[in-house]
C-alpha cells in the first residue's frame, strides 16, 4: 500500500481526512496519513498544533516530511484564506477565478520547495466551502430554513464564495447559526454531503483528489 503524507491546518482538516478521505484511499490501496502542523512551543516544552504559520516554518515541516522514504507524496489540506503573505505568490496572486488564484500560490509553492514529491493544495477559500455543496443538508443539520442558505449572494461554485473577514463561508455559516464551531459541526455536516457530492460541486477540490488518486 502508498503512504501519502498529509499536512493539515487543524482538528477539522484532520477529522475530514481521517473520516472521509482516508477510507476513499484505502480502497485505492493508498494509506492517507494526516499530520498536524506545529504552530509554537509551549512553556512544557511540548509544541501547539494546528493554526497557520509562516513559510518558513512550513517549509522545515514539509521537508521533514519529505525525508521520509516510506511517503510517495506529500500534499497539504490548508486554507487560502488567511495565508501568511510571506508564502510564495501569495502576495501577488493571480488568476480571474479564485481556484485561479489558490493554483498560482501552489504553483510557487512547489516551485520553491522543487520535488515531484510534493503537490500541495489549499483549501478554496476555507475548507467550510466544501459544506455548501449540499445547501439543503446544511440546512437540515444546522436547524435552520433552506431560505437561510439560498439567501447568501449568488456564486458560481462554493469555492468562489468570498474570502473577506465578513463573507468568508466560516463567517456566513456563523451568521446563519450563531453556535456553529468547525469542530462541532464541520465533520458531521461534512459526512452526510459525502464526498462526491463536494468533488461535484467544487472543481479545484475535485482536481486535488484526483491527482492524488492517480499517483
């Protein structure tokens, strides 16, 4: 079986890959195996995980992971939104569409870090997008009117709903339910959509899936 090293932002992103993408690989003989980042250390001395970073940071954790022979590959499951701008490309990201945008940031990325090994993907704009593939099972599970979900401005797909401090998709799904927390909510609504509902509806998702399913 492959062995796919997979840096994630948080305890969300570790749920998801652990419940629902892992499972999706194993039947493809491929183990997904999720790694935390390290944010900081404790005055213990043992170290925080989960958060953003810098890049130079990350950069020593992907190479650590890197090094490791037992790994094919080695991607990432964080979010575009709130990325350092110290991370390549990030300050001047191009593209018309937002998946435009996220794909020239993992571009530099790998530019940077320049070994086939690695392919990284950030999550358009947060992973909480993905939760709006299925607008009327976020709906059901949140307790609210399907209304709530359909009123958010029109978007293409769920990856193009913005990004700024106010209309990001965390910030609208805490509009629409005041007490929604990611690790509360985001697995369980993840779970019923499933996954290929989400790979339908968010192409950029769908392309980072694919490519690793063809490793």
């Amino acid at each position: 079986m492959k062995k796919i090293f997979l840096l994630v932002e948080g305890q969300t992103e570790e749920l998801f890959a652990n419940g629902i993408l892992s499972p999706h690989f194993a039947s493809k003989q491929v183990e997904l195996k999720p790694v935390l980042i390290f944010t900081r250390k404790l005055s213990t001395g043992k170290r925080s995980k989960g958060g953003t970073i810098r890049y130079a940071e990350f950069k020593k954790q992907i190479q650590r992971l890197l090094g490791d022979s037992s790994a094919v590959c080695v991607s990432t499951l964080i979010d575009y939104y709130g990325l350092p701008e110290d991370f390549p490309g990030r300050s001047n990201a191009s593209g018309i569409t937002a998946q435009d945008k996220a794909l020239s940031v993992e571009n530099a990325i790998c530019k940077d870090i320049d070994t086939l090994k690695f392919k990284p993907h950030l999550s358009v704009h947060e992973h909480e997008a993905l939760l709006f593939s299925k607008p009327q099972i976020l709906a059901d599970k949140l307790s609210v009117p399907l209304t709530k979900i359909e009123n958010i401005p029109r978007y293409t797909t769920p990856e193009e709903i913005n990004n700024s401090p106010t209309t990001s998709p965390s910030q609208r799904l805490k509009e629409i339910y005041p007490g929604y927390t990611k690790v509360v909510f985001g697995y369980e609504i993840a779970i019923a959509i499933g996954l290929d509902a989400m790979r339908g509806k968010c192409p950029h998702f769908n392309d980072w899936v694919t490519l690793l399913e063809n490793i």
